[in-house]
C-alpha cells in the first residue's frame, strides 16, 4: 500500500512507462510497444496471467504485476483507452 501511495503521488510506476508517440503515449510495460489497457482487456474477456506470458513472451510475471497494479491505480484511464480503441 506505501509503495502504491509513493508512486501515484510521484508520478513514477515501477516496470511502466508513457513514452510520447508511441502507442499514443499510452502506459506501456517498459521497453516493449505492449499497452496496460491491451493486457487488462485481454484479463478482463477471460485470459489468465499464463495466457499472457505465452502470449506476450517478452514480458515476465513481475510486468504482469506492475500492469495490474498500475491498472488498478488508473482505473478510469485504462477503461477510456479500451472505450477508444473499440469505438475506433
């Protein structure tokens, strides 16, 4: 909880970053095009942590972990990119 508290109040999340275009800029597992919002709506229709890894075998578990802790943060930012990205 401290730690989660430390970092919205920075700005800085562990194993996340925005980097400006690309992928809109949208939150992203550090060093890789993957955007939290793609891997919570992957969770969110049914796809389990192991789907993930299989499916994305660039990221770990800790990414995995940095995502859902970040998405949980973000809640409304990660439901407006899955909102835009289905209207687009």
């Amino acid at each position: 909880m401290i730690q989660l508290l430390a970092q919205s109040l920075g700005g800085n999340w562990q194993g996340i970053e925005k980097t400006p275009r690309v992928c809109g800029g949208q939150a992203c597992i550090v060093n890789t095009r993957i955007p939290v919002w793609v891997l919570v709506e992957a969770r969110r229709i049914g796809y389990s942590d192991a789907d993930l890894l299989t499916s994305y075998p660039t990221i770990t578990a800790t990414d995995l972990a940095n995502a859902w802790v970040y998405a949980a943060a973000h809640g409304d930012e990660i439901d407006l990119a899955i909102a835009q990205n289905e209207a687009a």
